[in-house]
C-alpha cells in the first residue's frame, strides 16, 4: 500500500492572524477553512489558486513558542513574474530575503521570509513551451 497524493503541510506560528494576513494579502492565498481542533489548536487552511494542496497554520500557545531555524524548511510558489512580485512586495513595505537569482533560460527564483520566519520561495518558470521549471 501507498500514500495516494499530499493533502497539505502544516506550520506552527505565535500569531496566527498575522501569518494569514501574509499569506493572504502577500501571497494572495485563499482562506478555505478555520477551526478548532479537538486539543484546542486554532488551525487555518490556506491555498494557491491553482493547487489542490492547502497550508494549514497552526495556532497552538500551550506547546511552547515556535522558533524557526535558519534554513529549516520552506515552501515555494510559482509566479509569473519575479519582477512584478517584487514591486508587489515593495507596495506592502518587503523585499526579497534571497535573490532573485535568473537563470539564462529567463527562469529564476527568489525567497521573502513569512512573519514567522518560515522561508517562501518564489519560482519564474522560464517562458520557453516543455521547460522543466527554473
């Protein structure tokens, strides 16, 4: 027997509202659902518009505040232009932690830190028809 497909990744924060805040307005996720689960986690599924797989933010004070190391994990979206991800960035007072960094083929990638210190990456795909990505 095997897994099937990836239903969704969590991450553990301090300030819930704040993180989807991010998620949302930066990286233009949508909120799917929020509940509370039977232990008293206060959780949040969020999702790129052309994914199934969600992120889930978790809320959950009682196991000790969340400490991010440095390079620990992170999770990388696609864009279309790093460019105008970057001047969206800038409207909301960020930038880039990394990069970007282009490649010939004009792809590239770029990362900007979440609130809590989790790494997002942003990847531009190069624009050429069968490219395997950046």
């Amino acid at each position: 027997m095997k897994v099937k497909k990836l239903l969704h990744t969590r991450y553990r924060v301090n300030d819930i509202e704040r993180t989807v805040k991010f998620y949302r307005e930066i990286l233009g996720l949508d909120e799917v659902r929020r509940h509370k689960s039977p232990r008293g986690s206060e959780l949040v599924f969020l999702k790129a518009p052309e994914s199934e797989e969600t992120v889930e933010v978790c809320y959950f004070p009682s196991s000790g505040p969340v400490q991010v190391q440095v390079d620990l994990t992170h999770l990388a979206f696609s864009v279309d232009s790093l460019e105008e991800f970057g001047k969206h960035l800038a409207a909301h007072g960020l930038k880039y932690s990394d990069g970007p960094t282009m490649k010939e083929n004009g792809g590239g990638f770029a990362f900007v830190d979440a609130p809590e210190g989790y790494e997002i990456e942003l990847i531009q795909s190069a624009p050429k028809a069968g490219s395997a990505g950046y």
